[in-house]
C-alpha cells in the first residue's frame, strides 16, 4: 500500500474514534431506550447491510428488547480500531477479507454474528468509460483499476477471475466507493470494480459500460460481507447477540420474500435514488452462516497470500 493511502487509512480511522468516542458508547451491552439492551453497530452505506435497516425500520430489533444505534463509515476498515477498543459493538457489512486478516495479526480476536452478503450476478462489476479502448478484461493488464481497498476482497475475486480467463492483472488503485463515479469521470483510473448500490449509480450517471462480472465463475456465491464483533463482546452478551441474530434472520427472511422492501430501504440510507434502486441488482442474503462456503474464501485468501495459515471458520461463527 502506498504511504499516501496509509495516511489517509489512519487518519480515517482517528477521525471515527473521535466520533464514537464523543457518541459515548463504551462497546459494552447497556440500558438503552424503554430498558432495551443497547447495540453500537458501525455500518457502510452499502447494500450489504440492508437488513440491519428493515430490522430496525420494522422494529424486529426493538422486539427482541435492543436498542441498535448505527453509526455510519465509508470503508469497513475505518471501525476496526474502535471494534477492538470496545467503542463500538460489532460491525456491519464487515469486509471478511480485512476482518480475517486482523485475526491472524492479532489485532482482533473476531467473532462472526451473522453473514451480511454472498455475491450474486451483477451486484458488482468492473466498469469501463463509455468510449474506452479496454474491450476485454485482457485489456486491464497494466491499467489503473479502482478498488475501495488495496489487497482485499475485490482485487482477491477479480484475480481468480482473471486467472480463469488467462489474463493480466491490472494496477490497484485505492479508491473510495462514493468518489469512483468522479475518478472515472475525471480519467484518474481507466477502470472501476463497483459494488452496489454505486455500481448501478454510475452507469446510470456516467452512460459506464460494464466490462466483466465481479460475481462470475469461479467466485461466484462467494462470501462477501458479515456482521463481526470480538470474543470479548461475544462472551459477555450471548444473550443479546442471539437477540440480535433472530432479529437479522427474520428481517432477511422479509427481504427474501419480498426484494421491494430491499428496494424501498435502501435510499434511506444510501445516495441511491429510488429509481437506481429499482434497477440494483440484489447480492444474496444468507439467513444463515454456511462453515464451507466461508472456507471457499478464506482458502482463496491463503492461495493468494492474503492469509499466511488456514483459519477454521467453525470457530469463529456465533452459533
């Protein structure tokens, strides 16, 4: 990573401790409004963690007697430090690549509450200026192609992808989703890997044409994203961590039965407008944790260099 993406990673970070700090929160299960049990939970404007929004919205979390308080980031890895300072609880649509990595440092003893997102066809895409020359994803070698971290889950899943298809690899660049649109726009990249909800936002903004599937064979159905805390608020909250598991579950399960709802939740909380949200191409929303399927990435990463040993995922799931 380059020491200019470091610093603004670090400073991203500082600032989202200052925040929570001046929020009050101190990571531990407390009385919250009408008695409920109170849940800090740090989430991306992504359409990964909409189910938290339908729990809360629907109030399946003040059923359960919780009282969850979210608290916006831009990237999963801006909570991490207040994750492991106990300033928050647990963190949504947690980038498993980041979170998994930080456990074999040592930096977290993590725990995994619930899984977020798998990838589905289209939910994220590799997009291409309308007029570009880059034809086939063979065209990427060398070319600058934006991801919101270096070294994490997209460049892990579009280099398999490459490999496939015996192609190069590109040059990642470390952008933001929410400035990918600009960076296109402006050529600072010749490329973006965009997930959704900016993924259908900047084809719709930019006339962007899509290049290839970042949910193709051979990741596809790939764990993507989960809800992750630490052993330490695991094994004094189990009682409200399972509260917070049947909440989640039964909002995936209205999102299922009904994928309007998906639809009508997220401008709530992201940029999105309703009609981009009409046309968002949904991830799947696993109602339960599947051990071989998260073996499927953790495997990759160790293929990869991501990981330096194997992790069992059993291990780390909260039944």
């Amino acid at each position: 990573m380059r020491s200019g993406t470091r610093t603004a990673a670090a400073a991203a970070a500082t600032l989202m401790l200052v925040a929570l700090t001046a929020c009050g929160d101190d990571g531990d299960s407390s009385s919250g409004a009408g008695g409920r049990e109170t849940v800090t939970v740090a989430a991306l404007p992504l359409i990964d963690c909409v189910a938290l929004y339908i729990a809360r919205d629907r109030g399946l979390f003040e059923k359960e007697g919780l009282d969850v308080r979210i608290q916006q980031v831009q990237q999963s890895l801006q909570a991490l430090p207040a994750l492991a300072k106990g300033q928050i609880d647990m963190v949504a649509s947690a980038n498993y690549v980041t979170y998994l990595q930080a456990h074999e440092k040592g930096t977290l003893d993590i725990r995994i509450v619930a899984e977020a997102i798998r990838a589905a066809p289209r939910m994220m895409e590799v997009l291409v200026p309308e007029d570009s020359d880059i034809k086939t994803v063979a065209d990427l070698e060398g070319k600058k192609l934006a991801v919101n971290v270096l070294n994490n889950v997209q460049s892990l899943t579009f280099n398999e992808i490459l490999a496939k298809q015996g192609a190069g690899r590109p040059v990642y660049r470390a952008i933001p989703f929410p400035q990918m649109g600009a960076a296109l726009d402006k050529g600072q990249v010749d490329a973006v890997h965009a997930v959704e909800p900016y993924d259908s936002a900047i084809q719709d903004e930019l006339k962007a044409r899509v290049l290839a599937d970042g949910s193709s064979a051979p990741v596809e159905a790939i764990p993507l994203s989960g809800y992750v805390s630490t052993s330490e608020y695991v094994d004094g909250n189990g009682k409200t961590l399972a509260a917070f598991q049947r909440a989640i579950k039964a909002a995936v399960r209205i999102a299922e039965k009904d994928p309007s709802v998906v639809r009508e939740t997220l401008p709530t909380y992201t940029k999105v407008t309703d009609k981009q949200a009409e046309a968002i191409d949904l991830p799947v929303y696993p109602p339960t944790m599947d051990v071989a399927q998260l073996k499927r990435l953790i495997d990759l990463m160790k293929k990869q260099g991501m990981l330096q040993k194997p992790i069992d995922p059993a291990t780390l799931m909260v039944k």
